[in-house]
C-alpha cells in the first residue's frame, strides 16, 4: 500500500464531510428518542433519509480512494513514470529538434496575417465581412 500526501489529504478531506453529516445523523436520531418510531413521529424522517442518502454520495469517493490505495490499481497501466534514460516505445526515435525545425520551416511559408497597413482606400477591412448573427442588426 503506497499512499502519497495528496492521497493522504484527500482521503482526510473525504472523511471530514462524513463525520459532520454522521454528527448530524446522530443528533436528529436523539431528538427523536433514539429510535425510528420517534424520529418518525416528530417528522425528521425526510431528514434523517435524505442525510443518509447524502452521506452515502459523499462516501462513495472515499471508498472508491481507499479500494485503489488498499489495492494498488491507483493508477492507469502504462502511466508510471519510465526510468531515467529508458524511451518508451511511442517516443523511441522522436526528434525534439528536427519537429521544431519542421514547425519553423512551414511557420515561414504561411502567409502573414491581413493588418491595418494592407487596407484599400478607405476601407480597412481588406477581407468579405462576417455576416450579422445575434443581436442588432448594423446600420
């Protein structure tokens, strides 16, 4: 069982909303007599139930945490970290340098960007303008 600080943190931040919704729980069961029948006749039931049904939502990912730390299926096969200087086979012949070169080349055959400067007569929009859509129609 491997647990890091954030697991840890977040199994703690899990299990803080548990123990003030079963603090809740408790004291709405007290105030009905510590049983069902009272809890029922003073009208908490609704409460009490969806409580219940809350806590279980909020247990659900600690659970889900705890299986996967316990387990050790934490995380996605093929995803732990490759040992210094070992390629993995997708980036096993890959050339950092070479694909920036290539990016470079193509940046400098594609045409600029239309600016104010190509503008023709009065018209500083060179380019076909969009076509109105929401909202007010132009003038």
């Amino acid at each position: 069982m491997r647990l890091s600080i954030g697991g840890l943190l977040g199994i703690i931040g899990g299990v803080a909303p548990l123990v003030y919704i079963a603090w809740m729980l408790r004291h709405f069961i007290g105030v009905g007599g510590d049983s069902a029948e009272g809890v029922a006749m003073i009208s908490l039931g609704p409460t009490v139930m969806g409580l219940s049904i809350i806590g279980l939502l909020f247990a659900l990912p600690l659970i889900i945490k705890l299986l996967r730390a316990v387990s050790g299926t934490n995380r996605v096969p093929g995803a732990r970290a490759e040992a210094a200087g070992e390629l993995s086979a997708e980036t096993q012949g890959f050339d950092a340098d070479a694909a920036f070169a290539n990016y470079m080349r193509n940046r400098d055959a594609a045409p600029p960007p239309p600016i104010a400067a190509d503008a023709v007569g009065d018209d500083l929009r060179p380019f076909t303008p969009r076509p109105g859509g929401f909202g007010r129609k132009g003038v």
